[in-house]
C-alpha cells in the first residue's frame, strides 16, 4: 500500500512516500529566508515551480511508479494559507488523476507520530517544539483519540522567537540553528523566564534579548536565550511528565534538531527513570516523510474526505485531529 504524502505549511515543499509503515523517500526543496523572512506568496510561488520536481524525485528513490500510488495525503494545516493551498491543490491534482482517495493531515500530528515511531514508544509526554508551535502533549481517548494539550506557549512558538531574534539581530539565514551556533561561545546574561504551571511564554524574553542587542555581546545574548527558553521547557515537561506518571519522554518538530535541547531533556527523563525518543533530523524538518506515514495510518483506518470537502486550515488546532494507530 503506496501513499503519497505533501507538505507544504511553511518554507519546505517536502514529498514522502510510506509502504507498510516505512518511508520510502522523503524529498524536499526549501525556500531561503535569508535575512528577510518568509512572505508568503513568494514562498508559494517557490513551492509551485518546484512541486513537480519534488514529486519525480520522491517516485524515483522509492522506485515507484505514480500508477502504483494508492492515497494521497497532504498538510491541511496548521500553516501560511498561500503555502498550504499549492499542497493542497497538487495533492487534489494527482488523487483526481490517479482516482484515489485523499488524506488530509494536521502538521503537528506529522511531526509527532513520525517521532514516537522512530522512538519505539506507546504512549510518551510530547514536547512538540517548532516554528509557530511550542505544546506539551499526551495522547487521551476521549471522546476520541487525540493528543490532549497539557501546556503550551501563551504567545509565539519557540521557533519564531528565535528566528524573530535572528533577524533582529541580522543573522544570516535568520534561523534558529544560526543562533544555535553563534550560542557555543557565549556567556550568560540575566534575561526573562516566564513559566505559569506548564505553560510559558517567550515574547518577554524575546523583547529584552532584542532590547540588549549593541550593548551585550551577540554570542551572550544567543547562549542566554537558547539556555533560559530550553530550561522553560524542560521545566514545563518535567512537570507534565510527573503530574501524568508516563515512563516515556518525547520530542518532535523543527526545534528537536537542537542537541543542547536533546541533552536537557534527556536529563529529565534519567531523574525520572523514563526513557527518551527523538525522530533523526530529517524528520524532524519539516517533511513530506511524515506526512505519507500519517497517511497511510489514516488511509488503513478508512479514514477519506471526499476531494469536494477536502480543504485547508491555517489555525488546525492538535487536539482536533484524530489520531490512527
């Protein structure tokens, strides 16, 4: 059973294709932010002059034929609406070519059960940390099987505070791994830390990091920054995973590719005797991978829209979306 899956939230065009539970191929293009960030049109043109190539790529490595593809999936959301409608439009395309059906899926559950997969875990706390998402999460089963949010960001994901930052600052690309590394040789600075149960917030933080900027040295500000918003997290989900009494420890999204993150976390789950999981960093970029893996979940599980519903949703909220598998 050969599905395709398409992401297109935000900078990545990503195609991936998901046989039986494994990932075929996993091809992608992104668009270059540079110094400037994303606008959104320009970054949906960029996502349609490359959809075709993304598409014969990720047919080749999986030594695929189209004809053979038997569901489409593709991101519905949570997204930049110009970038999820190419998705959205291209994956209509070939299930209205190929008369398949089509799998509309939450980008948070992408990242999320694409972890949990490579971790070889059931049923772990999550922490879900990416562009414009920072949640704490568990899987409930009622009235449906979903992830309940336990805490989350009361303003911006940790993500685009960081690349909030790098363009402030004028890194280039304005990324979240280029103030990683300028982070390696700094020293600490006293900046907020904003934490209320399991949640937190990173606008206060972001603000006075900006606000010293030309009077604190840039490599200070980046380790202080990356340092204070990583511990608010760890503090949040080592609550979560006390207050919930789960012996494992997930985490998933752009911001897993940080190992300094990765290393703190891994510190919670030893205190606590809970194993520890992450996706390798090609999945945790965003990704047509995972996409096709909800897919085909989904797909077994009977789960279709019909082509004339099917849509996008730019605030798809997590716990919204019911979980297969």
């Amino acid at each position: 059973m050969a599905v395709l899956g398409i992401e297109s939230s935000a900078h990545t065009f990503g195609v991936g294709i998901a046989m039986d539970g494994n990932i075929l191929s996993n091809e992608k293009e992104m668009y270059r932010i540079g110094k400037g960030g994303m606008i959104p049109n320009k970054v949906a043109e960029f996502h349609i002059d490359n959809a075709a190539g993304v598409i014969d790529r990720a047919l080749e490595e999986a030594s695929i034929a189209l004809r053979e593809i038997e569901c489409i999936g593709y991101t519905k959301g949570p997204g930049m609406g110009p970038c999820l409608q190419v998705g959205e439009l291209t994956a209509k395309m070939l299930a209205a070519r190929l008369r398949v059906p089509i799998v509309p899926v939450n980008h948070g559950i992408g990242h999320i059960e694409i972890a949990r997969h490579f971790a070889g875990q059931n049923d772990p706390v999550v922490l879900y940390v990416s562009g414009g998402n920072s949640q704490i999460l568990k899987i409930d089963a009622r009235p449906y099987r979903h992830y309940k949010v336990l805490g989350e960001t009361m303003d911006i994901g940790i993500g685009n505070m960081f690349d909030t930052f790098a363009r402030g600052i004028g890194l280039d690309p304005a990324w979240g791994s280029t103030v990683e590394k300028a982070a390696q040789n700094g020293g600490y600075v006293e900046l907020p830390y904003t934490v209320k149960g399991m949640d937190f917030s990173f606008t206060g933080l972001l603000t006075q990091a900006l606000r010293l900027s030309g009077s604190v040295g840039r490599e200070d500000l980046c380790f202080s920054l990356r340092e204070i918003s990583f511990s608010m997290l760890c503090e949040t989900t080592e609550r979560a995973l006390m207050l919930t009494d789960s012996s494992e420890l997930c985490v998933c999204g752009g911001v897993a590719q940080s190992q300094r993150l990765r290393e703190m976390l891994g510190l919670v789950a030893k205190e606590h005797g809970a194993s520890f999981g992450f996706a390798p960093n090609e999945f945790n970029a965003d990704n047509g991978g995972m996409i096709a893996f909800v897919a085909e979940r989904m797909h077994r599980g009977n789960y279709h829209v019909p082509i004339e519903r099917c849509g996008i949703l730019q605030r798809y909220r997590i716990e919204e979306a019911v979980v297969f598998g």
